[in-house]
C-alpha cells in the first residue's frame, strides 16, 4: 500500500466497453463503495445518504466536481452543477476514502475529469446514437408513452503550430422526445422534448520547455418544454432552462523538481422556470367528497416563474515538490484558493396575483366549517 487514499480510474475505452450511460455521472456508478442514484449523483460510504439495506439509493450532496479543474458542484444543491460531452474525457479519477485535504468540503466522492489535448498527430471522431419506442419490447404491466431520443458528438484536435500550440474541440447534440400519458385513460396530455448542445474547446501553448498556458471553455445549454409528471395538467406546466458558460485559464512553471500552477476559472449556471400558461392561478377549494377533478381545483396557469443564476468565481495558486530519498519518495503540496459562489433568483408572477378560493357552489360556508380539518381539499386558513 502506497496510499491511504481510495480511488479508481476510468478511462473511456473501460466505459465504451460496458453497458452504462453516456455521461460522466452514469461513470461514477461503476466504482467500488458507491450507491447508484436515479438523479446521478450517487453516494459513498464517506458522505451522506449511504444505504447497505433495503436496496436504497443513495443521491448524495456532499460530492465534489471537477473538470479539468474547474470546480462544477453546484453551490445551492451540493450536487453536480454541469454537464459535458463524454468523448472529451480522457480519464476520470474518483476518490471515495481518505480524501486529501486539497479538495476542501469533499466529504463524499471526488470526481476528477481530465479531457482530451491537442497534439502533433491529428486525431477526431464522430458517433450516433438513436433509439426509440419501436425499438423497446412493451411493458406488459403498465403503460409507457412513446420516445424518440438521439445523441451524436464530434471532436477534433491537432496542432496548429507543431511543438508549441495545439487545440482540441468537441460539439455534441443531445435530443429527446417523451409522450406523457393520462394515468387513467392512458391518452397523449403532451409531449415534452429535453434539449442540450455541450461545446467544448482547449487550446494548449508550450511556451518554452519549462513553461506551459492552457485556455478551456465549455458550455452545456439545455432546454426542457415541459414536465414529464403525469398529475402536472397541461395549463400548469412549465418550461425550464439550465445550463452555461465556463472558463479557465492555467499557467504551469517548472523548476526542477518544482512545479508552481496559478489559475483563474468562472463556472456560470442558470436555472430558469418559466410558465406555459400566464393567466391568473386560482386554486380552488373543495369538499373532500365531491370527489372534485385536478381540472376543476387548478384554473388558470401556474402562477409563478423564476430565474436563478448559480456562478462561482475562483483563483488559486499551489506548489507541489517531489522530493526523492534514501527513505523513499515524497511529494509536498501547498497552495491558497479564493473562491467566490454568487446566487441570485428573480421571481415573478405572470398573471399579476393569484388566489385561493372556495367553489361557488359553498357560498355561504362559516369559517368553524372551513377550518374543520378532513373535510376540505385544502385549506388556507388553520386554527392555532
């Protein structure tokens, strides 16, 4: 044993060759000591939400992000804050015991993904991916609405001056159409299509032998029209847009057996929900048995709209010194980081106002009868 650090290494030729998700999250559920969760950010048996029994799951909040270096946790969630086309890793470290402390408030796994650089040789790829409804034996048990869904991605990288300056791009395009199904008559109520564009670009300057600058961008738009819970109607739903630009610039000197690193990186986030229906929202209120419809009690649109931004500005400087001895090797690492996480949500009301009212049909009811618990649908005003 030569560390007390638990980790694993994936590369995207151990990936590609096992049948798991096309993303860095869907990876993450293949290392030892991890519990596979349907939102993709699963836990360890360091952090939070680990569960050995009764086949739970285990969404963690505690995990740590990182690509290429730029921390994209998200800062309001705890949990992954970006996404990224797959064919631009090139290897994807995960720490899940005795985390270094240079990963500060990682107490869950560490996810570390290195992408792909240019080189002297030229080298790119392009794929397809479809699947659809047709192509999926039918659940005998219950109902399934139809889906259309694809997933293609290019990258290429090369030299632009030999020896000295290279690049590597990617652009992928991911699209997916579900039909969403009453669940009592099993009728079409609409179809909601997920939308993403992830581009990506590296650019790497060996300005001397010694001295090394890298610039990255990538951004991860994603567009959803709707919600795909059935007991959501069609003049409640919502819209919702996600995704942003990142940044990151990094100069590397090495001395001998030291090497300094400064860098400076932005993580931009957007979370927006923006509602499909602007009229007035009134909720109305029912006597439990009358047996009211969701179409009676929700009138008019959702009501509310918002736009989150979640970005995170960053600097860092750090040495690390390797240190060969009759002893045996060492490695000494230092370093200071600033970071700065900014949230700020607008919040509007598209209508105007919105309101919670009795059925017309109870004009006349006395407040003892509403507050009368058990017998209303739901009730704005409860005794103390």
């Amino acid at each position: 044993v030569t560390s007390a650090t638990v980790s694993t290494t994936l590369t995207l030729d151990t990936v590609e060759s096992l049948p798991t998700g096309r993303s860095f999250q869907s990876y993450l559920q293949l290392i030892p000591g991890t519990k596979p969760s349907n939102g993709g950010n699963p836990g360890s048996r360091s952090g939070v939400n680990y569960s050995d029994v009764n086949g739970a799951i285990g969404a963690s909040t505690d995990n740590l992000y990182y690509l290429d270096g730029v921390d994209v946790t998200d800062p309001v969630t705890g949990t992954f804050g970006a996404n990224f086309n797959s064919e631009i890793i090139q290897e994807q470290q995960v720490l899940v015991g005795a985390v270094p402390a240079e990963f500060a408030g990682g107490s869950g796994l560490v996810s570390k993904v290195v992408t792909k650089s240019g080189s002297n040789d030229w080298h790119g790829s392009v794929n397809y991916y479809f699947q659809n409804d047709g192509l999926v034996q039918n659940d005998e048990h219950s109902q399934s609405g139809g889906f259309n869904t694809y997933d293609t991605a290019v990258t290429l990288g090369g030299p632009i001056i030999k020896d000295s300056l290279w690049f590597f791009g990617s652009y992928q395009k991911k699209n997916r159409k579900d039909d969403v199904l009453d669940t009592t008559t099993g009728d079409v109520i609409r179809s909601v299509e997920n939308d993403s564009d992830f581009a990506f670009g590296k650019l790497t300057w060996q300005i001397t032998p010694d001295d090394r600058l890298t610039a990255t961008y990538f951004s991860d738009p994603t567009t959803i029209s709707g919600s795909n819970d059935a007991t959501t109607i069609n003049r409640r739903d919502f819209a919702r847009d996600q995704g942003g630009d990142n940044y990151k610039i990094d100069y590397s000197r090495t001395f001998g057996d030291l090497i300094l690193n400064g860098y400076y990186f932005k993580h931009e986030s957007e979370l927006s929900d923006s509602a499909v229906d602007t009229s007035i929202r009134d909720n109305v209120t029912y006597r439990t048995a009358a047996n009211s419809t969701i179409e009676q009690r929700q009138l008019g649109g959702r009501g509310t709209s918002f736009e989150e931004n979640r970005d995170r500005e960053e600097y860092g400087l750090n040495a690390e010194y390797f240190l060969d001895t009759d002893f045996g090797s060492h490695t000494f690492k230092a370093g200071y980081i600033h970071t700065e996480n900014t949230y700020f949500q607008t919040d509007s009301v598209p209508g105007g106002v919105t309101y919670n009212s009795l059925a017309p049909i109870y004009s006349g009811t006395t407040l003892g009868t509403y507050r009368s618990a058990g017998l209303w649908t739901a009730r704005s005003i409860t005794s103390t």
